[in-house]
C-alpha cells in the first residue's frame, strides 16, 4: 500500500472519540467498538423546565446483548426483559419521593456495560424518557427519541436539522489496531468526525484527518482529495 503523503502521519495527532453532545448524551471511556463491550454514561444536564428530574428509562436497542446497569444516586437500577430472549429492553432508574429536589439543580448520570451488535459504521439509539416533579408533585415528562438530523452518521438525513428531541446515540466503529488498518466500508457515512482518534483515514487518493494542522496539509498537497464522504462498498485505509 501506497499514499501520496508521507510527511502527514508526523502531523497528525491522537484525539479521543466522544459522542455528540445533546440535552441526553451518551458517553465511554472511548469509541463504541461494534461487537465489544461498552461502559456507557448516559448524563442528563437538565430537568424539566424547572423541576427536578424523578424518573429516567432508557430503551435498549435491539442486537445490544449482556446489559449489566449499575445503581446511581437514583436507587436500584430496574431492567425490562424480553420474555423469549431474555435479553434486558429498557433500564428504569426512580427517585425516593423524600428525595425530589425543590428545583432543578443538579446533573445526574447513569451508568451501563453491555456488548455492543457486531455491526460497524451504523448508529445505535437509545430512546430516553424523562420524568420530572415539580415541588408542588406535578409530574411533566420529554421523550428523548429523536433519530434525524445532524448526530445521524450514515442515515439518509445526516446533516438535516436535528431533532428537537433527539435520543442518545453511539456510532460504531470497527476493531482496530495500533497503526493500518483496512475496512470495507457497509454503510453511508456522512460524519467523518466519527474518526476522531484517527490519525488519518485514506480512500484511494482521498483523505481526512480530524487534526485541523493535518486536515490543512491533505487540502494543499497535489493529487490529494478532502475526504467528505464514504459510500457503501468502499475499502478505505485507517490508520490509528
């Protein structure tokens, strides 16, 4: 294997991946590796208008195996089960009522391992709904469960205003090793940020770099194309 550039790679620097941030965000000590398990920290910035969170229920996706959720400040962690797989559907987390704040104050997180579908390049929700109590007992409800818009990395309306409601969502990627790595590519990706801890991704005589210095130098070096976007069928060359 061959590339146009050889003084890139000294450039570009190591970046850890997040996901996008959102009023419910999902994050890990790292990228979600499809068919790995997974540490996910769900965080909730906010309650609702006001009143203090009470109640969080997070669906879990199907193909999302080996769900091990721990307690929080909330309480115990209750999960739902499907009766023919017995694999965990949603995990619910409630406040004591004695422990309801008078007002919305606080960040909570949540906390879950699981293994994540051996499926690379594709995007995992998981619809949120959030309950809150306002101190006079009035109970208000936000279903985080949007899909569209710009956190959608290789769905047909990536870049589109996003929800205004949008679930917490993982993108996978491939299993890497240190140095190149080859991948044929299965599904659309509009966000090359989801190569965040790249060092610079290679598709034919196209590259990208999440590193602005290393992003500048592929836009400026002859018979080098910015890397946009990728298309199904696509081999491309990851170098980490």
């Amino acid at each position: 294997m061959k590339f146009p550039v050889g003084t890139l790679f000294a450039l570009a620097g190591s970046l850890l991946a997040t996901s996008a941030q959102a009023h419910v965000s999902v994050t890990g000590p790292g990228p979600a590796v499809a068919g790995a398990s997974f540490d996910a920290d769900f965080t909730l910035s906010h309650g609702c208008s006001g009143a203090d969170t009470f109640r969080v229920r997070i669906a879990i996706p199907e193909g999302v195996t080996s769900v091990r959720p721990m307690d929080s400040v909330f309480g115990k962690a209750v999960v739902e089960k499907d009766a023919a797989t017995g694999n965990v559907t949603a995990v619910t987390w409630t406040k004591a009522s004695a422990d309801v704040l008078a007002a919305d104050t606080q960040l909570y997180r949540f906390t879950l391992r699981a293994k994540m579908p051996g499926k690379p390049f594709t995007t995992l929700y998981f619809p949120t709904t959030q309950t809150c109590r306002a101190a006079d007992g009035t109970e208000s409800t936000v279903e985080w469960v949007g899909t569209s818009g710009g956190h959608d990395h290789e769905g047909g309306d990536a870049g589109t205003t996003p929800a205004a409601e949008p679930a917490p969502s993982l993108f996978l990627v491939p299993s890497r090793l240190p140095g190149w790595n080859k991948y044929t590519v299965t599904e659309h990706v509009h966000d090359l940020t989801v190569f965040k801890d790249a060092l610079i991704v290679w598709s034919g005589t196209a590259a990208y770099s999440f590193n602005p210095v290393t992003q500048a130098q592929i836009e400026q070096e002859p018979g080098v194309q910015p890397l946009a976007e990728i298309h199904p069928g696509t081999d491309i060359w990851v170098k980490y």
